[in-house]
C-alpha cells in the first residue's frame, strides 16, 4: 500500500484553505495524518537517513478517503536502542514546550515562549499568544482580534488555514510554533478518564500506555483552536486525522 505524501488539507487552490502571502507551501507543517501515519514517516526517515527504525509496525487497516490513503489501525513496537526518528513523549513535549529549564521563568509561562495576558488563561482570546504562535483569533493577521470582530468579518472562515514554520519567535530552546500552528502528535496511548499509575519511584521520562485506551495524545493547539487549547494537551483516536493536527520528529541523543 502506499501513505499518502502529501495528505495535508492545507493547499494552495483548496477551498476554503487560504494560502497566506509571501509564505511557501513546502514550508507549511504536515496535517491529516493519522498517528500510525507519523509513525510510519518516522521511520521511513530513518531508512533513508541510514539509522535504525525505531517502531514495528504492523499495519492492520488502511482507509481511503478522497485519493487519500491513511493508516487507521496498526499494532506499534518501539525498538529499544533503536537511533532512529521517533515521536516525543509527552515528558519530552512538555519539556521541550516549557523551555527546557525548570528554574527558568519562561518554564511557567502559558504559551510556550511567551508569557500570558494576567486573568486570561481561560479564555479563548489571548494576546499574549501572539509574539509566538497562530491560533483562531489572529491567524489573518498574527494579531488577536475580538470575538465580534472576528464574527463579523468571518475571518476565521476565510482564512482558514496553517502558515509557514518560523514566522513567530522562538521559545528559549529556539524552537518554534510549539504553541499554536498545529497540534502534534506524541507517542504513547493514554485513557484521560483514567486516573495514571504511578509507581512511586521517581522515573525518567516515563510513556504512559493504557491498552485499554485508543486515544493519542498531542500537545500545543492549532490554527483553529482557542487559546485555552492552545496550552494544553489533548488526546484524539489513533484512526484520526484532520486540518489541525500534524507532528514533530525527534531522536535520542547518542
């Protein structure tokens, strides 16, 4: 079979996506995939690249939808030792999110790389976003509008969409969009409605895995998500794929 490569929603020329001035398409992240699908990139990228895959993956269905082909069910084992690309765990997202540094301030900040308007982290305008991400109210213009404006103008209809990696700063590790833009998938399989297991002792970087769950966790928010998603984490079902939510490949150090 064969994943689709190029299966984002957000193309120039694909109403209602709105392809934004001066931005290059090839610079835009992924989305609508599944997670079995960055699984499979992950380590499609390793072969090329001459590492080790790090997942087994047996694809168990395939689904096709507009030209598009997804894999929706796959049983996933990571490799121990495996050098290769992989996902984040959530440990790992969230580290990276807050800035690397649990004594820094930035650590504490609701947005990752920019503090937050004072009283605000409820709502779903925020302009403290908008030095460092994309989100509902200002993916027009990279300023955070008012909800009547935005209605008015049906901005959020219009300009529909993800924009090129890089355009806002940088949080303290120098990565960018880690809030806003798209939400990204990390490895793992978690049940939110099940209180975790925690072992007691302290652990490294733990993945949480409950078989009895099929939702995936991600981190970070969209384009279209509200500022209270965007400093969050949530969880969609592994067969899932849609505008906002993409992801972002990491590796182990040597």
């Amino acid at each position: 079979f064969l994943v689709d490569s190029r299966p984002s929603f957000c193309k120039p020329n694909k109403p209602p996506y709105h392809c934004f001035e001066g931005e290059k398409q090839e610079r835009r992240p992924v989305e609508g995939i599944t997670f079995y699908d960055a699984l499979w990139y992950c380590n499609v990228l390793s072969r090329k690249t001459g590492l080790e895959p790090v997942y087994k993956i047996k694809v168990i269905e395939v689904t096709s939808v507009n030209f598009s082909s997804h894999i929706t069910d796959a049983e996933v084992e990571m490799i121990p030792g495996a050098n290769g690309y992989r996902l984040p765990t959530l440990c790992e997202a969230e580290y990276a999110m807050r800035g690397g540094d649990p004594n820094a301030q930035d650590w504490d900040y609701l947005f990752s790389g920019a503090d937050s308007e004072p009283g605000r982290e409820r709502y779903s305008i925020n302009k403290g976003l908008d030095p460092v991400g994309w989100y509902q109210y200002n993916n027009k213009t990279g300023v955070s509008g008012t909800s009547d404006s935005d209605q008015e103008n049906n901005t959020y209809y219009k300009y529909k969409g993800t924009h090129e990696v890089g355009e806002k700063k940088t949080n303290r590790l120098g990565l960018f969009d880690m809030s806003g833009n798209v939400s990204e998938y990390c490895y793992g399989k978690i049940d939110w409605a099940k209180k975790p297991k925690y072992p007691g002792e302290l652990e490294i970087n733990p993945v949480r895995i409950d078989e009895t769950g099929n939702n995936r966790p991600s981190y970070g928010g969209s384009w279209n998500s509200g500022a209270i998603s965007v400093h969050s984490f949530a969880d969609n079902p592994d067969s899932y794929f849609t505008d906002g939510i993409g992801f972002r490949v990491v590796r182990s150090v040597d």
